[in-house]
C-alpha cells in the first residue's frame, strides 16, 4: 500500500492507496498526445480507445536513418521469488530523467496472464511508478499474446492435420516436437495424449502445453525486425522429424502465410503512458528463464530513435536477463547499452546472504558477495553499471549506508529509490548517476563468438556469468549437440540458458555467490526460427503452476465494470 499521491494528475485521497487504486485515479493524458510528444506522427499511429494505441511499422521506416539515443538497461540481483521491483524501477528512472529535461521513453514486456493469476497479480510497475492503463495491460490488453497463442497453435492443428490425411511428410509421430501453448498456469497440461478417441480423430502421439510466453513465436516475434523477418524466422520452426530422422519445418508445412497474417498487428508496438505522462512500449513479454526475456526489438529500435534516454528492462538477473540482452538480443539488433541499472534490496541481500540463520546486518553483509558478482558481470560486457537500492518500509538507514558504503568499494555509483512512493521524484539521485556513466561508455564487449562449438559457448556462460567450475552434460544432451552441429548445422547460434533465477547456480537453494559448483544440462532444444539455442538446467519447466492460494481469488469485478485485487 502506498502512503500518498504525489503527481499532480492523481486526484487526493486521506487515506493510502493501492497500485490499482493509483492507477484508476490518475487522469490519462489522451495517448494522441502521448504519441505527439514522443515523436510520432498521427498517420502511424492506430487507436485503441482513448489511452492505448498501436504503432505502425512505417514509423520505424521514417526513422531508420536517425540517431539512436542512450539505452539503458535495468537488471537486478539474484531476487526473491516475490520479485525486487524491476519494472517499478524502470518506470520510475524513466520519470526521473523526463524531470531532469531529458526525453525519455521506457519499454518494458506485457504481462502473461499465468503469473498474474497465479503469483505477482499483475507486472505493470507499482504505487506511482506503473504503466496505465494497468488493468487492460495486465489482462487482455490488445490481443497480441493471444495472437501469439493463435499461430502456434495453427501450427500443432496444421502438423496433426498432415498426419490425419495420409502423413504425406511422412511425420514420425514419435518425434513431433511442436506442443501447444496457452496463457495460463496449469501443470495438469504439461504432458498430454492427443488424438485419441478413433481414427476420425488424429493421430495419437504424446504432447503437452507450455505456456505461451515460452512459445518460440514468442521469441520470434520479439527479435524481429520487419515482417519479413518474421516470416523468415517463421519459416525455421522445427515441428517435427520424418521417419528416416530429416527435420520438418513451419515452412515446409506450408504455414508460414496464415501464421503471420495472424501476427500482424502483434508486430505493431504497443504505446501507453506512465502515472507521470512518460510514453511507454509495452510489447512482447518472453520469460526469461525459458526465453530472453525482452520486450520487443523493433519496439526498442523505436525508442531509442524517438528519445535522448531509452530505459528497458531484462527479465530477472544478469545472469539470465541481462547475459542474454547483451549476448543475443543486442547481437541481433547492432545495440549498445550506455549503462545497467542493477536493482539490489535489502530482503534479497539478507536473502541471499543466509536469511534468518543468521542476524540481519551479517546476513545483508553476506548478501553483499550475490550483489558484487552481478556487478562483475555487467562489467564483463564492457558496459557501466550503477547500483539502484530499492527501498522497502522495512529498511533501515543504516542497511542503505551499509549497501551504498559498499558499492563505493566497487568503484560503483549507488542510490536509494523510492519510486513506487514517490514516482519520479524518489529516483533523481539514480537518474543523475546514470547520465553521468552513460557518457563514459565503451564498445561493448560479448564473451564468446559465434563459430566456436556450442559446448565452448554454454562453457562460457556457465563459468564466465555463473561462476561455475565444471558443466555435466546427461547423455540426451550430448547427442542433441552432435545432431545440432553436425546434422543441422546450426552450431552458429547464441545460446539461451534456462535456468532458475533464485540462484547463480541452478539449484535455486544454493544462495549467495556459490564457488565449486557443477551446472547440469539435461537437455539442448534449437529454436532455429527464433536463432538460438536452448541448454536446459535444474527443473525448469515452460509451463508453470500455480501456488497454493493464487492471485485470481483476490481479483474481482464490480457492478459498475471496475476490476479490484490486481496489484
């Protein structure tokens, strides 16, 4: 709960509000202006109602040949699974450089609504650091991940419908690959029969459903640049293997037309505002934990060609978020981060640093050592990071000091925020340090190349970013490799690591900055349409479940229309 409006645009109220009180209150500017203060003209935009709109393609045309301005990235420390406020962050440094003088825009992913049913109840930022409308982005917004949804399961449909009439791809039903997905936690759906019930029915062949932030048009559809791009990209799908073992791709299957004309306006950037009137991308929302958890790269090319200070986010820490920004999505889009914000809290120090075994300033001391290898890592990239402690009521002045003191001995800026209390306001301090490192950028630098062997690259990863001693590859994994280098051919690609986020290592148990440690890919998966290659590590899962008392039984619906309990 927060304790008091700030911004002028949100009316008063005595007592405190919650975030979607805040967000209900707070008069939208109408996004026609929005738009016009960014940058755009009126012919490329497309109006969804008076607060949202979508952005044709052809302004990133006209802007193509215009300078980019600074990207600055905001990832965070190893989190609690609550989640140390990244999105806050992000649209609360966005407010604070627009306050400065700066012309700023920030993009950020759209929420999935599994986690908003089942454990965050909505990822739109909080208090008076949130995206709005946040009710319409935290539910179905504009349709783009159903769209998302529809594609890949036209795929699966087309896939069993070849099979049904004769299988003239001669689809080896053992070997399909190409599940179905939909936008929702439920672990009952993870291993399914399909076709059963006669020969009128499909084929029978075992499936599943992954959740669709995890589809790989998901990732296509974030990492493309133009509708040609997306249909190349489309194109590569593996769906499955014939039965003499050749792959059969989305192109093969003849999909690659319907699936994207489904996906055209999911192309489009989504535009809305901040509490405080700062233009906003929400667009694609790929986890990064399965993903590269990114927000979509035309969407970031646009901002960065529309703004002096462009502010996105990566999913979770720099060991799954940020690596894979750097190594796969600024790879793909010729970007170059002027700074990392990395968002550090106290609960996740103490966290981190043995919880309650110990007292709670060894523990937040302990914590210090997670905190300084996130560092490290986005001084691996060549890139300035600066150090965001995001405040809680909790904290104490001295834990701060503690923190900052710290930081000072890395040779790294760090200040408190209070974004989600005060907006932009409670970043200014951060947004000061952030202008002045992002002056100071060097070329960035990536930790592997493309042409060495995959093991070299996931090699790389594991003991560059994680800190690990030794990788283990099971036996499936090994062969996946050998049929990935030597019989497709794509050894070239990046590597997208799944991996828990609770821990550098992947046991989510293992806290703190483990040393000695083994990393375990179970797994390789290529996503040849999104361009990269996926190790599995741990238990990770694409398609989560939910806790034991979800988000969904606090969100309701009013006789008057309006949603409560999102948060």
């Amino acid at each position: 709960m927060t304790k008091r409006p700030i911004n002028p645009s949100v009316i008063d109220f005595s007592m405190p509000l919650s975030d979607i009180e805040i967000a209900q209150q707070t008069r939208l500017r109408p996004i026609a202006e929005i738009a016009a203060a960014a940058g755009l003209l009126e012919e490329e935009m497309e109006f969804w109602g008076h607060n949202i709109a979508k952005v044709s393609l052809s302004a990133m045309q006209r802007l193509s040949s215009t300078d980019p301005g600074h990207l600055i990235l905001v990832t965070t420390m190893n989190p609690t699974p609550q989640g140390e406020g990244k999105t806050t962050v992000t649209i609360g440094l966005a407010q604070a450089l627009a306050k400065m003088g700066k012309k700023t825009m920030l993009g950020i992913r759209q929420p999935s609504l599994g986690p908003t049913m089942g454990m965050k109840g909505g990822a739109a930022g909080g208090g008076y650091s949130q995206v709005l409308p946040m009710e319409e982005i935290n539910l179905h917004f504009t349709g783009d991940m159903y769209a998302v949804e529809s594609a890949h399961n036209l795929l699966a449909a087309m896939v069993n419908n070849n099979m049904h009439h004769g299988n003239p791809m001669h689809i080896d039903p053992r070997q399909v690959l190409w599940k179905r997905v939909m936008d929702m936690n439920d672990r009952a759906l993870r291993t399914v029969v399909v076709g059963l019930g006669g020969t009128k029915n499909g084929m029978p062949h075992e499936s599943g459903f992954d959740i669709t932030a995890a589809s790989e048009v998901m990732a296509i559809l974030c990492l493309s640049q133009s509708i040609s791009d997306l249909k190349e990209r489309l194109g590569r799908i593996i769906v499955a293997y014939t039965m003499d073992g050749k792959p059969v791709t989305a192109g093969d299957m003849g999909a690659v037309g319907a699936m994207a004309a489904l996906l055209k306006n999911a192309l489009k950037p989504n535009l809305v505002q901040s509490v405080e009137g700062v233009p906003a991308f929400v667009h694609g929302g790929p986890f990064a934990n399965i993903a590269h958890g990114a927000s979509s790269l035309i969407s970031t090319q646009m901002g960065l060609r529309l703004s002096e200070y462009f502010i996105t986010e990566a999913g979770f820490g720099s060991d799954l978020g940020a690596e894979k920004f750097f190594n796969i999505v600024s790879r793909v889009g010729g970007l170059h981060p002027s700074a990392a914000v990395v968002i550090a809290t106290v609960r996740a120090l103490k966290r981190q640093g043995g919880g309650k075994k110990i007292d709670d300033e060894k523990a937040l001391i302990h914590g210090l050592d997670n905190l300084d290898k996130h560092i490290a890592n986005v001084k691996m990239f060549n890139v300035p990071p600066v150090v965001a402690i995001n405040a809680f009521p909790d904290d104490t002045k001295e834990e701060h000091r503690i923190v900052i003191e710290h930081c000072k001995t890395q040779g790294v800026p760090a200040a408190v925020v209070d974004v989600r209390e005060r907006g932009g306001e409670g970043a200014e301090e951060l947004a000061r340090f952030v202008v002045r490192v992002s002056y100071d950028q060097g070329n960035m630098e990536l930790i592997y190349p493309l042409e060495v062997p995959i093991k070299e690259k996931i090699n790389a990863i594991a003991s560059m970013v994680y800190g690990a001693s030794r990788i283990v590859y099971s036996v499936q994994a090994e062969k996946q490799i050998r049929h990935i280098e030597d019989d497709l051919g794509l050894a070239h690609l990046p590597i997208c690591v799944s991996k828990t986020p609770y821990s550098l290592s992947d046991d989510p148990k293992a806290l703190g900055r483990p040393r000695r440690f083994k990393i375990t890919v179970s797994r390789v998966r290529v996503n040849a349409g999104a361009g990269f290659i996926v190790p599995f590590t741990g238990s990770i899962t694409t398609m989560p479940g939910m806790p034991r008392k979800p988000a969904a039984l606090n969100i309701d619906l009013d006789e008057g229309g309006r949603v409560s309990g999102l948060f």
